[in-house]
C-alpha cells in the first residue's frame, strides 16, 4: 500500500511516502527550491519521494493532507469576530487568499497534482488529516514504543496548541488540548520577535542566547503575561499580544512591560536581549516539566512521545530526559510542520486504512536519512559540470583523509548517503570541524556560516562514548537533546574570566573540547551509532585513533539563510563561496588550494537573512 503525506502553504512545505508502513523517503521542498522555509506546493518533494519509491501517482493508494482548512478558517473568522473591530484590516487583507488559495484545497492540491501527472486523477484518494494528529503520529508511529502519551506543542494548528494522545498499538485517542490564541509556541514566538529575530525560523536563537542571560524578568513575565497552573496547563493575558488581530506579535502595552521597544533586525544584542531570551526559556522549561509530571501522573504510561515546533527546544527537552518523569523519551526529528508530511501519510495507513504497525528496535525514522542519494558517476559527472578539481579515493583512504584534515584544525564539508530530513544535518549533509580547537567556533561562525557570533555549535559523538564527554548515558541521534559537558572536562574560569558576563564568555574556553561547549557548560549532543550511519561513526572513529577524542564538531551544511545543501552542485557553491578547506562528495575528496580561484563565489550576501 502506497501513502504520500503533504504538508504545504504555512511554512517548511514538504512531502513523504509510506509503503507497507515503512517510511521510504521524506524531505522538504526547500532543498530543491532553495529558497528557506518554502511554503509552495512541494512539487519537487513530491517528485523525489515518487523516484525514490519507484513509483508513479497512480500508484498511490492515499494521499494525505496534514490539516484541515475549514477547521484553520474557523478558527480565523472566529477570532476576528471575538476581537472586533480590531484587527479589521488584517481581516480584509487575509480573505482574498484564504478565498482564493487556502479554503479550497481539495481543488488546489487536485491541481498540482495534475501538474505532475496530467492523467492523474485524485479523486477518491485526496484525504485530509488533523494538524495535531499529524504531529502526534509523526512521533507514535516511529517510536518503539507499542503505548505511550504524545504531547504536541507548536503555535497553532487547526484551533489546538497543546494536546495530549494517547498512543497504542495503531490506534491514537486524543485526551485533551489547549485552544489558541493561549499557545507556547506563540508565546516564545513572541519573544523571537522582541529581540529582533525571525519568527517562525530564529526561535533556535533565542534559545542559544539564552545562556548568556540571566532569567531576570521569570517573574514579570509569570505576573503579566501567562497564568502557569500546576498541572502545566496555562493562560496568557492577550492584552499585551497582537497576533490575533495585528501584523506583529507583541504590542505597546508589552514595550511598556520592559521598558524598551523590539530590537530591530541585525542591530547589536544587548544585555536585556540576552536576559528576556533567558527569562522566556525557563518559563517555557517550567511549563513542559509542569506539563509531564501531571500527564505521567494521570495516565500512568512510561513512554513519552513529543512533536510539534516546541519539541525542537532541546534544552527544554534536555531538563525533561534529567527529570526523570517518563522512562522513555522519544522525539520526532521533523518535529515541526515539515514532519507533518511523515504523519499525515502514517495516518492514512494505520488510521484510516486499519493497518497493523511492524516492531522497531530503535526507531523506524531510519536515522531520518531520508532524503536523496547519488551515486559515484552522478556526483562525478555534476563536479565536472561545476568545474570542480578533485581526488576520488577508496572508502578507506576518503575517511583516513577527512579524519586528518580534522585533526589538523581544517575545517571540513561532508557530503555523504542519504539527506537528513528535519532542520538538523546528522552527518549526512554537515560542515565539521575540531572540537578541541578554541577558535573553531568564531571561524565556522563568522567566515563559513555567515551567522551570529553567539550561535553555539553542536557535538557529534560515537554513542558508546557519550558517556565520557557528557552527563547523559542516552541515544540522542537527531541532535534533540541539549546536555551538560562532562565535569570532569571543564575548565574553572580564571578570577579575571570570573568577572565576565554576558557575551564576554563567548570566548572564554570551558572545557577541553570548547569549540562544543556553550556558555553554561552544555552542549546539544548527537549520538552516532554505526548501524544508521556506519561512514561517519568510522570518520570519528578515526578521528579518535589519531587524537583520542570520540567527537567531533558537526553544524549543517549551508550558509546563514539558505537551505541545507542538497546537491553534488550545492555542496560545491557552498564550499566555494565560504573559507572551508575541504570537501568531501561521496568518495570524492576537493581541497580548496588546488581549486580555479575563478570559481570563488560571493555567499555573503547570496540568501536572504534568516
């Protein structure tokens, strides 16, 4: 049985195919469209996982939309009713395309696919799930867990910002939820706004900054603006938000709660950003911690399941595995809109079809690498086309290669198998580096990434010693858990570093691996396990051979504001356009020296700023 998944039209687009309830393919329509957060029809998606899965659209038995627009339309004219006559402007402005594009989706998305194939015909197939169902089953579904409660947060789908299901065998029952506007998603999306980052792409940012900060306005914010219960269910004030009937999230009465205005876009951060994002991180953390106490304590299940934008807070989901409160943990990689595309299609085989689940060990994500692979005369013939010089080696040659360019401080583009799916690069699609390098993390920064200089950088580790470098004995293979580096690899601060605050400590070493060691001694761990990835477990086995660390630095492949690259082509613009030192496509190896300097592209300023 063939299933294709969509999700389309809010943002991060994307397409996955189920067959016989295996996940064959998932990726999102931004890498090919290289344009961020794409939020088009994902036609080239659609495209791939049909290739992939060697099939056509008339093979397809379902095809399932992940959300309902009638229900999203609801929504819309109800809060405009109950917030009138505010908000009348953005009212005339949004009915044209919710008339136009958004209400009939049945027509719209029959359409497209017709685009693909202008013999296909949709009727009969067409199905529409439930946003937070999607959520929810694109994290019970995969998990190895045969029950457990799924817990979604984000900011908003059809009218729910919160629920909780409960998952067993193929069955999902939903328990309860919150309704919007009262939303955590929307209210740590307001925060991104306030201190000047992109809503819906810089919540990440906000939770970087946040350790450089101090959580000073904790309690300004639990008086004002959310009402937190015990049972972590909550109530915010909207007299100081405008989303429901404005163009921006916070409004004057909120400038005048903390006594500033929002921080425009690239102006310098300052001391009170950095205490805001600090102060919204720990009430977002109380709430989560809040919320599972009283869920594990009413229903009494030992696994928990989360998905939703909000599960992509991997400190908030660092605290939640420390607490202790489930046995369980596990975390859809695709935990935002994206990922919807993975349970709508998981829907309409277990749900709607009635099919049985097949038991995992670990996770039927497959490591989330899901996305396109080439092989050796494809990437060959793609670097000739792009001018590339280069040298193809034997498997072992390639990573002993890479293991040493590592080793000697260079920084290094890895381009290998099958791309990730979700918004992290898991050795698929990765820049790496050194981690015990102290200025590591200032060059992947400012002359590679192109991004803030406060952004920390995340470990990737062989999973049976993760143990050594840090506090956690857990498999954390999508980079979803934020925790502590070891104690017994920090560094004490001298009396004079001691003294330091704020974005002072940027460049102060904390450990012996600093390059991955944030502010407040944390990290955001990846475990590598050989039998997902077995070529990047042996670069850093290698790499440990030759220094005696089992670590190494991994952020994604691209630039700040462009999509993870996903082509031989991508790779090589990226690699040319930024100060990495090699590249690695496949088994073949690219060293900057002995490239055409005609090929040195400007990428500064080639995307627009996330």
């Amino acid at each position: 049985m063939n299933v294709l998944g969509l999700s389309a039209y809010y943002h991060d687009s994307a397409a996955a195919l189920v067959v016989d309830g295996r996940i064959v393919a998932a990726a999102q329509e931004e890498r090919f469209s290289r344009k961020k957060h794409d939020a088009r029809f994902p036609e080239n998606a659609v495209r791939y996982c049909l290739t992939e899965g060697g099939i056509q659209l008339h093979d397809l038995d379902r095809i399932v939309f992940y959300d309902k627009p009638f229900l999203k339309f609801e929504r819309l004219l109800e809060t405009y009713v109950a917030f009138a006559p505010k908000g009348f402007g953005q009212f005339v402005n949004a009915m044209p395309v919710w008339l136009k594009e958004k209400l009939f989706q049945r027509t719209e998305l029959a359409q497209h696919l017709k685009g693909i194939d202008p013999s296909f015909d949709s009727t009969g197939k067409l199905l529409f799930s439930e946003h937070h169902l999607s959520h929810a089953a694109s994290a019970f579904y995969p998990s190895p867990f045969d029950s457990a409660l799924i817990l979604t947060m984000d900011g908003v789908g059809e009218w729910a910002t919160t629920s909780v299901m409960k998952g067993e065998g193929n069955t999902i029952t939903p328990l309860k939820e919150i309704h919007f506007p009262h939303s955590v998603g929307l209210l740590y999306s307001a925060f991104t706004y306030f201190t000047g980052f992109k809503v819906n792409s810089g919540e990440y940012k906000l939770m970087g900054l946040a350790p450089y900060g101090k959580p000073v306005y904790a309690d300004l914010i639990r008086d004002h603006l959310v009402n937190i219960h015990d049972d972590g269910s909550f109530h915010l004030n909207m007299q100081y938000f405008n989303y429901c009937t404005g163009l921006t999230m916070t409004n004057r009465r909120f400038d005048r709660l903390f006594g500033r205005k929002p921080r425009p876009a690239e102006a310098d951060i300052t001391q009170s950003d950095m205490d805001i994002a600090a102060s919204i991180q720990q009430i977002t953390e109380e709430i989560v911690i809040k919320l599972a106490k009283s869920l594990r304590q009413e229903y009494g299940l030992a696994n928990l399941c989360l998905a939703g934008g909000v599960a992509l807070n991997c400190v908030a989901n660092g605290k939640l595995l420390q607490e202790k409160i489930f046995d369980n943990l596990w975390i859809q990689p695709a935990a935002g809109d994206a990922g919807g595309a993975v349970g709508a299609a998981l829907t309409g085989y277990h749900l709607h079809a009635g099919k049985p689940r097949t038991p995992v060990q670990r996770d039927a994500m497959a490591g989330s690498y899901l996305g396109p692979e080439f092989k050796a005369s494809d990437i060959q013939a793609r670097l000739d086309q792009a001018g590339a010089r280069y040298h193809q080696l034997g498997d072992d040659a390639l990573v002993d290669a890479a293991a040493q360019a590592l080793a000697s401080e260079r920084v290094v583009g890895w381009f290998q198998g099958r791309m990730e799916f979700g918004p992290r690069a898991l050795g698929g699609r990765s820049i790496l580096g050194d981690p015990r390098s102290a200025k590591t993390q200032s060059v992947m920064n400012l002359k590679i990434k192109y991004r803030e200089s406060f952004r920390p950088f995340a470990p990737s580790v062989l999973r049976e010693d993760v143990s050594d470098y840090f506090e956690m004995n857990a498999d954390s293979p999508y980079m979803l858990l934020v925790a502590p580096v070891a104690a017994s690899r920090r560094k004490p601060l001298s009396a004079e570093d001691g003294k330091k605050f704020g974005i002072e400590l940027l460049n102060v070493p904390k450990s012996d691996i600093p390059a991955i060691t944030h502010v407040d001694y944390s990290a955001r761990v990846q475990t590598v396990h050989a039998d997902t990835n077995p070529r990047y477990h042996q670069l850093i086995s290698n790499f440990k051979q030759r220094t005696g660390y089992g670590v190494v630095v991994n952020t994604s492949f691209n630039v700040r504001g462009e999509p993870i690259v996903c082509t031989p082509e991508d790779a090589f613009r990226c690699f040319m356009g930024t100060e990495m030192d090699e590249l690695y496509v496949g088994n073949f190896r690219m060293v900057k020296e002995e490239q055409d300097p005609k090929l040195v592209e400007s990428y500064y300023q080639k995307f627009d700023l996330d």
